[in-house]
C-alpha cells in the first residue's frame, strides 16, 4: 500500500457521495476520489431524526462543490468508469485514464427495467433527463398507461394531469410494493381526487426540482444519472393537453402482454376496449397495448415503472464477482464483495448477511444512505486492521414516505412510516393484525408474531412511531395489552411505565 490510503468510490448518488463524505470525515491518511458519470451529485441536507432508526431528509442535486468534507478533501471527477480490474486494483475511465485503489467503493445504483427495450412509446423513470423527456411527451399525451406498482407509479398517477391514465398493476391493490392492501384500500379515495394545490406552500421540506437547465447528459448513454426521490414529483408540471384534473382507471392483477404498433393493430384487425367515460376515444393510437386479461388499450405513451435492477454491467468481465438473484452485487456484513478490496452499497448491491430478522433490503433513499455511510466505515476498518460491528440501523427495517400528498399541513411529512416486517414478509402467516382505520385520517397496523410486535405501517398523524419502534425493539410480549393496543384516544406508553 502507498503511504496514503487511497480509497475510490464510484457514483454521484446517494449512497456514493455518503461514502465519500464519510470517508472524508473519518479518515486522517487518505486520498479520496469520487467518480460520478452525472454532472451533479446527490447530497442529503435537513437531516432529521425522528426516531433511534427512523429518519427524514431531503436530497439536492449540487455541483461537485456541494460535497460535506472535514478531514480530508474529496477530488471529484466526471466521467465514466469503464472497466475495473479487481486483481490489479486498477479502474479504467471514458476519458482513457487508469486509476489505482486501495479500497474501493461501486455505487453505481440501477437502471430501469423496462417492458419493451426499444419501443420508443416505451420510457422509463430514472433520473432528471428521464424526467424532462417525460415532461415533454406528456404535453401532447391524451391518454398514458403507466405500468407497475411501487412508488414511482404510485407518485406518478397522482401527479398527472390533463390526461387520462391507464394504470395497470399485477396485484389486487395500489401502492403494493409497499402496503397491504388494507393500506391500498385506505389509499383509493385519492386517486381520483382532485388535487389540492392551495397547500404546497405549508411543505417545509425542500421539493425535487428539475428545473435546472445547465445540465450534461452522463458521458456514456448507457450510464444512467442519479435515480430520483423523495418529492421528485411534486413540483414537478406534468400535465396533459386537456383540461381535467385527475382521470385515472386502474386495471387490476394484469401484466402487459404485448405491445401493438397500429399496422399491426390494423392487420390483426383488433378491436380496441372502450374506456368507461372516456373523452378522448380515438380509432387510432400511435401504440397499443394489449393486457393479460385481454384487454387492448391505444395511447400516447406506456411509462415502464417495473422497477430497476442493479447497474453491474460494466463491472462484471474479468472479475470475479458473486452476483445475487436480482443481479445485485453480493455484500457481506462488512459490505464487501467477493471481490478483494471492492465494497459495494446501495441500489447496485444485495445485503447477503444473515440480518435481522426485523430488516430488509428495499432499494431506497434510506438505505443507500445508511449503507454508504457503513461501507466507508469498514473500508477505514479494514485498511487500519480493525474490527466494526455492525450499524444499529440494519436491525430494523424502518421507512418514512408519503404518497398522494396524504401530509400533515405543519412541519415534517411524515405521513407513511413502515417498520420491520411492515407487510408480514417472511412471517409465513403466522402472524396476528391488529388494525385501526379511521377514513381519509389514519391506518394503523400492527404486526403481531408470538404476543411480539414486529413491524406496523402507520399512515397519517398516528404518533406512534417511537411507541411501536421501542415495542418492536424491545421484543415485549404484548399480549396482555393486545386488546387495548390500538384503542383510539389511549396513549399506549401509559401501559409501560
Ligand atoms: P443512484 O442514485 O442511482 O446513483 C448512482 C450513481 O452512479 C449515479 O450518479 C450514476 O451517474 C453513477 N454511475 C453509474 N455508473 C457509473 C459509472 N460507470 N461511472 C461513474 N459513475 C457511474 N427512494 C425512497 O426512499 N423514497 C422515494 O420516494 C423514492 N422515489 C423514487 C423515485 C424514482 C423515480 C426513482 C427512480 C427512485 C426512487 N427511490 C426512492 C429510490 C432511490 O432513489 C434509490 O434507492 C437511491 O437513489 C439509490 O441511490 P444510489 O446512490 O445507490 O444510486
């Protein structure tokens, strides 16, 4: 090793820009460099911690100088990273450079999966350009499918206007990805609502905005920017030709099966199905798109929201990488690769550890946050000799977000809080519901396995986040107060003390 460790971390996103600030932070003997092939980086600002595991921020989009160091400076350099060579500790650069590392980080997060790679009626979601293209297409869109069920989707058919939108999920309910269809139920009365604008203003926390004109595309246009998040769509315009607010079908439990061009619609001599209430009915649709349960809809435009997969593609020839399942590189408890030397952290890794049985990877803002931070903290363990345990915030799964602009009217939004196994995942249904449901105010759930609570959505100004989260950590059994637990107008911390 050189006298100065040199770490390498690569990715302008969350999870690459908190590996270098934290490196930043705790090393003394250091060179750091940060490869970003996006000319702006992600940075976390108005941090707040709501809970022990529990935490909110907002994220900006800054140029490289927006970079938090303390000890040691961070060189920042844009451009791709083409090829690594694991055995030589040597990275290879689009602008022909060779890099060595001591320790090095891959954040390169992920890309889309998309229904049709190359239909151009096809666009997925990803990062700032694939918003603006968006923005742009949905001007002249009269009618848009939009195909998946996270957040993305979930955020989008909120957040469109001014045309109609198809929404086609696989499951029997809204928001799946991330709540019971209790929850989806609960979420239903605001899909078609019309939106009320009057209250942006009393947000105080800061809006995605992709505004900013200045912008260079990545070096390579395979390379994708940073993935978007929290609010990314709130400010965003994205309206339609018509003059209606919200006008949203949703078509149930079904897949996209084929997409049509109008020759082939013609040839086949198709039918297409009539939407319920439509305005805008056409005979002819610059695509068609025909769904499993035999439905056919012409549109404007399909938006692809199925997800991304991690982005390894450039990482993986030559070296010698254990890839996961879902294509994530695998990261052990120290967040190390197979790979000697090269960690890996958010979207772009699978967390292979045998973990808590109160946590799960989900590809989030949270995460990618939490595992950078993690990530530079065992590379500096690792190059001084050192032991780390593990951080406490892999012990519980929790996550705060919002959707459909539920929000409180003061301060922070913290309207959808999902903690530990939040959906009974992995509980093998053995487990117990608790529920409470006051409409369009509050969904309480609490998961219940052996009289323990291990995990809860809460939506709405609930209040009991630390309650639960103490109560899930602390593995009390809760049975001779499960009757009372969700009593409205209870404090439940009353039981404990
Ligand atoms: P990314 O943010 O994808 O960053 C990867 C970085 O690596 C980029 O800067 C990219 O340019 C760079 N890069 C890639 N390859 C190379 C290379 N070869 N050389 C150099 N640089 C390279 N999460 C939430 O928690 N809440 C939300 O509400 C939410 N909404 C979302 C909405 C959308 C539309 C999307 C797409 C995601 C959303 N997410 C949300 C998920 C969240 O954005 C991601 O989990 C998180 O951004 C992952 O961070 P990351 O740093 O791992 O990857």
């Amino acid at each position: 090793m050189s006298e100065k460790t040199r770490y390498v971390v690569i990715g302008g996103g969350i999870a690459g820009v908190t590996a270098a600030e934290t490196l930043s932070v705790i090393t003394e003997n250091a060179t750091i460099t940060l490869f970003s092939a996006s000319p702006l980086i992600k940075t976390v600002s108005n941090l707040i911690q709501l809970t022990q595991t529990l935490e909110t921020f907002d994220v900006e989009e800054q140029s490289f100088t927006g970079l938090k160091e303390l000890n040691n400076p961070v060189q920042v350099i844009h451009t791709t990273v083409t090829s690594l060579c694991a055995k030589d500790k040597q990275l290879f650069t689009a602008d022909g450079k060779v890099i060595e590392y001591d320790k090095l980080c891959i954040c390169t997060g992920g890309k889309p999966k998309l229904i049709s790679q190359d239909n151009p009626f096809v666009i997925g979601i990803r990062d700032t350009e694939s918003v603006q293209t968006f923005q742009q297409r949905v001007k002249s869109a009269n009618r848009i499918i939009i195909v998946g069920n996270g957040g993305i989707a979930t955020e989008l058919v909120h957040e469109l206007e001014g045309c109609e939108v198809i929404w086609a999920i696989k499951d029997k309910s809204i928001a799946h990805t991330f709540v019971d269809p209790g929850a989806g139920e609960f979420f239903m009365e605001y899909v078609n609502k019309v939106k009320d604008n009057t209250q942006e203003g009393v947000s105080k926390r800061l809006k995605y905005t992709t505004e900013e004109t200045n912008r260079k595309s990545p070096v390579q246009s395979n390379v994708m920017g940073s993935a978007l998040g929290p609010d990314w769509a709130t400010r965003l315009q994205i309206h339609g030709p018509q003059e209606v607010s919200h006008r949203v079908h949703i078509e149930h439990q079904v897949e996209v099966q084929k997409m049509i061009s109008p020759e082939q619609f013609q040839q086949l001599s198709m039918t297409q199905t009539v939407l319920d209430g439509s305005v805008v009915e056409s005979s002819t649709w610059p695509v068609y798109v025909q769904l499993t349960n035999g439905k056919v809809y012409g549109c404007d435009l399909v938006v692809s929201a199925t997800g991304v997969e991690p982005f390894t593609d450039l990482f993986l020839p030559g070296n010698d990488f254990d890839v996961a399942a879902d294509g994530g590189l695998k990261v052990n408890s120290k967040m190390e690769t197979s790979e000697p030397h090269v960690y890996a952290a958010g979207d772009v890794c699978t967390a292979c550890w045998e973990y808590s049985p109160l946590w799960l990877q989900m590809r989030l803002w949270t995460q990618a946050r939490q595992m950078g931070c993690y990530a530079a903290k065992c590379m500096v363990a690792a190059a001084k000799g050192e032991e780390i345990s593990m951080d406490f915030c892999f012990e519980l799964f929790a996550h705060a977000t919002t959707f459909f602009k539920f929000k409180a009217i003061n301060f922070f939004l913290l309207l959808v809080i999902l903690l530990g196994r939040f959906n009974g995942q992995g509980l093998q249904n053995d487990y117990e519901v608790l529920l409470r449901v006051t409409k369009g105010k509050e969904y309480v759930k609490a998961i219940l396995q052996n009289g323990r609570l291990v995990g809860a959505i809460l939506i709405g100004e609930t209040d009991l986040e630390e309650t639960f989260e103490n109560l899930i950590l602390n593995g009390m059994d809760l049975t001779p107060f499960k009757e009372n637990l969700l009593e409205p107008g209870i404090d439940v911390d009353d039981f404990f003390d």
